[in-house]
C-alpha cells in the first residue's frame, strides 16, 4: 500500500526533499549488479509496468542509469520490462487456485495493529473484497515470481513503476548484500529482501551496526522494491493462493522463508506520481472510526486541450462520451437541443467567459457552427461519433472518428487530447439523446436561500459575472410508486429486510453509530446522541439507512431535530465510488434553517475521483425553529432537477449546472444523527445537554417508475 498518496503537507515536503537529495548521491556504482554470470551478482531487473504507462518505464530506466554495475554498465542493461496485468482487463471473479480476492479485517491488524482495534471475532468475520487495482497488482506480482522461479538467474530485483532510488542506494545495497549469508557456490542464501519498506507492526529492530533485518513475524508494507531468489520465488508459488493486497499477503509467508529487510528503505515510491491503485481497506478503516482526518484525494489534472466538441448520430455513444470526457476532467454540456445563447455565444466566438469546455451532442452545433468554432478556438477538438457526418476541411488532424469499433477507446481518447490514460474502465452509459430546454420557473416558495462555501471541481459551475441559473430541461411528469414506508404514529415498526441500523461511521463524525441508539417511544422513533466510551470514539448515535438503493424518487421524512450545538441531523441520500450525494442536514446551533447540499462525481461503478469535501451547500431559512415541531421534509430527485420541500412545499430547487449536473447512479437513503469534527461547520458540542435525541414519525420512499424499467432499485 502506497501511504505515501496519503501524505500530509510535512510529509510532502520531507518526500520532495528526498527526491532532491538523491540527485547529490554521487556513489552511482552498485556492485551488486552483474549481467557477466557472477555467482555473487544480482543479475536481473524486472519493473511491473503498464502498457499504457510508456512514460513510467521511461522514468524508472532513467533512474536506473544514474547507476552503473561491477563493470561499469548501466542498470537498465539488466532490467527487463514486465507487462503488467491491467485492472481495466481483469477477470471479475480471479482462478480461486491463484488469487481469493478477498481477506479480513484481521488480517489487516495482523500486520499493522492499531490500538483502536483487537483481533477478534468481529475483525475475523469482516470481509473485504480487494479492488480491481488490487487484484491486477497481485497477479502482477504472481507472474513475476513465475519468471523468476523458472528463470537462469539466482535471484532477481522486482520494482513497480513508481519508484526511486533513495540517497545511499548504491552503497547500502553493496552493505547489505555483503552481509547475507552465503551458499557454497557463493551465492548470498535468502528467499526475499525488502528494499523498499514500511515498518507498521511488531517488528524486531535493526540491531545497532547490522545491514540486515532477519523477518519472522508481520509488520512490514510495500511490494514495490524487493529481491527474490529462484528458491524463494518457489515457496511462494508453492503457498499459492494469495489472498489479499499481495504486500499484506507477502507478511504470512515470514514463518517459512528466509526473508529479510535492508537496514534502512534503499528503495521508496514517489508520490509526485499519482497512484491510480483503489484501496480495499480504507473504506473499511473510516467506517469503523479509525480514519478520523478527511483528506480528498484530488487527482492532478494536466492542462486540457479544448474546447471538446462531439457530435454523432442517435445510439453512437454520445452520453457515455460525455461522462469519460467529464472522467478526465472536463466540465462536460451534453445531451441538448441547444445551449443558453451567452455560452454558445462566447464558443462561437473564441470567448474565454465560458462555464464549459466540453460539449457533447448539442443540436444547435451544425457543421456550420464547427467550422466556425474551429475559426475561432486554436486548440479546439472535434470528435466524431458516426461515418456519416461530414466535417469542415479546416478541421484536418483536430478531428477524432471515434466509433464503437474503437477497441480500447480510452487509449484513443487520452491519445488524442493528450491526456493520462484512466486506471478506471470506461463507462457504457445508454444514449439520452437530444433533451430539450426550456425557460426557468420562478420558485414561488423560495425561503431567502444563502449559498456557502463549496468545492472546487470539473462538476461545480462558476459563472463569475455571468448571469446563470443553470439548464432546465423539459420532461414529462413522473410516475412513482411508494416502495419504503414506516408510520410509527400507527404501530410501525422497522422492517429488518428493508431498513438497517447502522454500526459504524465516517472520518467527520465524532460519535460510533450503534444500533442501540434507535428506539421506539409510542408514536415515533428516537436516534439519540449519547457520551460513551468506545475503542474509536467517545460518543455514540442512531442511524437508520435502506437497505436497497434507488434511482430518483421522493424521499421525505416527519421528523423533529434537537436544537443542541454541535450536533447535526441529516435526511439524505448517498453513495461512494463515485460519490454523489443529496443531502437535508439540521445544524443544531441553528434549527430555523435547513441545508440543503449535492456532490457529485461522474462515472460508472467503481470509480473513485474523490473529488468533494463541502459539496456545495445552501441555507434555506425556514421560518420556524424546526426543533420545536414536527415537519415532514422531503427530497424530490429527478433526472433533471432536485427539490426540496417543507410540509409539501417546495422550498429549494437545483437543476442540471446549478451548480452541478443532478446526480444520476442509485443512491442510498439515510436518517442519521452526529457530531462533526468540523466546528465551523455545526459549532462546538453542549456537552451539558447531552443526551440529545432525533425525533421520527414516519418516513416515506415513493421509487421513480421510469417506462420499460420498474426499478432501478438493488440491494446495497
């Protein structure tokens, strides 16, 4: 696991002056390496590299060449490329003889514990099922041990691609190679040396002079820098199937190899590098309260070449265009009869004062309006969709064919804008074709809203001095059927096979979610916030959440908010990977008004930008204290807007760009009640007043029926 993605302000610097501080290195010749047959060499380099990742092999044969050999020869002369297996291609369900791609909680804790946490029954139950990423990095790895097993070299050093040699590599590798054990032939007697490392558990210490660690129990991270012999590469293969991220796995093979750790990392991963690997074991890790920090991981996005214009005949594959252009980071308008006059305007002009820089499927773009964009945009590019659509001559090498036949169509893509190849696959959205516009409705029962702070991002419109409210769309109106409900005020009580209590938390919450929190007190329900001790927090909440996930709908709520500071009640709808939220919350410092909020992230499932740490969040003021009553609170999510209603009046409403496109996968709905770490945000905690509690009469889901498909609803 690279932690090192992870790192704070400090840490990144200290990293960069690692980076820097190795180029004053001057000991480049490494001994240790020997492509002449020595018996005592280490004879072979195999880097894990990407087909799609040329420029990461590039780097790291540079890095091997400020080194040279025994005989004065580069490293690269020893190093070999080895094709790594792609997540993007992977099996969904791997050769159970080679990889289970699950493991538990415990394994995790049996090599880096955390005094949060005992290994127990719960931790061994807790399953988590690897990502992708994992699992390609595994098979990787397996297949190189393969290589190595039945190869004509002793041993052979296997680096992943997003590495570097630390400051004294030459020298401590020469030290540490020299004090191995050695054979009768001469050849130094291990199974496996760490080069890079991460010391997280219980390890024995370096002992004071030593240029080697003997490993016998679990506690060292990272598979991206180490040593295997042909031996040690055996046992490996002879104690397959891996489970697990294949650095954890590689902890329980300590008790019947040989393996070892250089006195200090020779070896580390950059993290100016971002790493495209999804972390099985962090989601897990919030939600049982030992990540306490909220960190938005912000992939880094080189300059885009634009503006983006695709065009293309019905069913060629516009909307799922539109959403991999948003992927990469485009600030995506698609699917229209036409654009608002001032965006088309500033386009047709070369205009720098645009919201966009992508447009997709836009009725009012003809082939005359291309030529004229073309004119007037230097940098713009032209994607065609279809064969039968002609292009202006003067869009020559500016103009991308990119049809279904396309076989990787994230490789002629990201070819032609010039942007990083996706480590996520590409999305199949169905075409939505042209929608049409129309004219904004005043909202009569608007309630003075007041927009905050919000984040930054490819999805969220900032017209500046523009005059923007966003693009309404029409639609007819829809149909619903109620498919959740639950009346305390008439007996009710919580269906075990459509709700759930949750047991967990988030990064933000000071409190543990426990199902011991929600109750039932004659004609409501209570969610109560309480001080009590837990491993990982000292105050403990209700939450109650579906169990199924849906896809637009009305979501609402009869319920009453505790006006105490500090503390938050929020009715909202939510996923991860990709995140989208919408969100009611009750800040308890203030219960005369309701924010409302959205993230959004665009792709299909699995993806994880992780763009949004604010959303983008607007007061509403309600005109009464809401923790003094009852009120029934809803939510209505739409493909083209999101209302938000008070006692059955629409009190907020958001359409497509307003800031931010309607999110549109299915989402999970939740009632909960916390603590946020963020005082800014709800103010500081009235421990006096504590216990508090959420008050529920009823709460409400009627499902969006949409024509053909009776539910877009599945379990979560």
């Amino acid at each position: 696991m690279n932690k090192r993605t992870f790192a704070d302000f400090r840490q990144t610097l200290l990293h960069y002056g690692r980076l820097r501080l190795r180029l004053a290195d001057w000991h480049r010749r490494a001994a240790v390496f020997s492509r002449a047959g020595e018996p005592d060499a280490l004879r072979r380099i195999y880097v894990i590299n990407l087909d799609r990742r040329p420029d990461r092999w590039r780097r790291v044969r540079g890095e091997l060449d400020r080194f040279r050999d025994r005989h004065g020869e580069r490293l690269s002369a020893v190093a070999r490329r080895f094709s790594a297996v792609d997540a993007r291609y992977t099996q969904a369900t791997p050769d159970p003889v080679t990889l289970v791609p699950t493991f538990t909680l415990a394994d995790q804790l049996t090599v880096e514990p955390n005094p949060l946490l005992r290994i127990d029954a719960a931790t061994r139950a807790r399953e988590i099922m690897m990502t992708r990423q994992e699992v390609a990095v595994a098979l990787s790895h397996i297949e190189v041990w393969k290589l190595i097993a039945s190869g004509d070299v002793p041993s052979a050093l296997v680096l992943e691609d997003d590495i570097f040699m630390a400051y004294g590599f030459a020298r401590g590798l020469d030290a540490t190679w020299s004090s191995l054990d050695r054979s009768a032939s001469g050849e130094p007697d291990f199974d496996l040396l760490y080069l890079a490392f991460e010391e997280v558990g219980n390890v024995d210490p370096v002992r004071n002079g030593a240029s080697t660690r003997r490993l016998q129990e679990p506690g060292i991270w990272e598979a991206s820098g180490y040593v295997l012999s042909r031996e040690g590469a055996q046992k490996l293969l002879n104690h397959l199937p891996v489970y697990g991220p294949v650095d954890l796995w590689l902890n329980m093979q300590f008790s019947h190899m040989r393996a070892y750790t250089a006195a200090r990392p020779l070896i580390a991963q950059r993290i100016d590098e971002p790493s495209s690997n999804s972390y099985s074991i962090l989601p897990v890790l919030s939600q049982v309260g030992v990540i306490t920090r909220e960190k938005p991981l912000v992939p880094a996005t080189k300059h885009l070449p634009g503006p983006v214009v695709a065009v293309g005949s019905s069913g060629s594959g516009l909307t799922a265009l539109a959403t991999a252009l948003s992927m990469l980071g485009y600030t995506c308008c698609s699917d229209l009869d036409g654009l608002p006059a001032a965006e088309e305007q500033a386009l047709l002009r070369g205009g720098r004062r645009r919201l966009f820089n992508a447009y997709v499927n836009v009725g009012s773009l003809s082939p005359e309006a291309l030529h004229q964009i073309v004119g007037a945009n230097p940098s713009a590019r032209i994607i065609v969709t279809s064969t039968d659509l002609r292009l202006p001559r003067e869009v020559g090498d500016r103009a991308l064919l990119f049809t279904h036949e396309a076989k990787d169509r994230w490789a002629s893509l990201s070819e032609f804008l010039g942007v990083d190849y996706p480590s996520f696959p590409y999305p199949t959205d169905v075409d939505l074709g042209m929608r049409i516009r129309r004219p904004r409705a005043l909202l009569q029962s608007a309630r003075n809203p007041m927009d905050l702070k919000h984040d930054t991002s490819p999805w969220i419109a900032t017209p500046g001095r523009i005059e923007w409210d966003g693009i309404t769309i029409s639609a007819e109106p829809p149909q619903h059927t109620l498919t959740a409900h639950v009346d305390w005020t008439s007996g009710d009580k919580l269906n075990d096979e459509v709700w759930k209590l949750r047991d967990d938390t988030f990064p933000s919450n000071m409190a543990l979610f426990t199902p011991a929190n929600v109750s039932q007190h004659g004609t409501h329900a209570r969610l109560t916030l309480r001080p009590e001790q837990t491993p990982v927090r000292e105050l403990t909440s209700g939450a109650i959440a579906s169990r199924a996930v849906y896809r637009y709908g009305k979501f609402s709520a009869e319920l009453r908010p505790p006006g105490v500071t500090g503390v938050v009640t929020g009715m909202f709808l939510h996923r991860n990977g990709p995140r989208q939220e919408i969100d009611i919350e009750f800040l308890g410092k203030d219960t005369t008004k309701m924010l409302v909020n959205v993230f959004y992230n665009p792709g299909p499932e699995g993806t994880k930008l992780e763009y949004g740490y604010r959303g983008t969040p607007t007061l509403i003021d309600l005109g009464f204290d809401a923790a003094h009553d009852f009120h029934t609170y809803g939510i209505d999510w739409q493909p083209g807007a999101i209302r938000w209603l008070v006692d059955g009046a629409v009190v907020h409403e958001r359409v497509a760009w307003d800031p931010t496109p309607i999110p549109n996968q299915p989402l999970q709905f939740n009632i909960n009640l916390w603590h946020s770490r963020s005082k800014e945000f709800a103010g500081n905690l009235a421990t006096d007043r504590l216990p508090t509690s959420a008050h529920i009469r009823s709460v409400a889901i009627h499902e969006t029926v949409t024509k053909g498909d009776q539910s877009d609803r599945r379990p979560s």
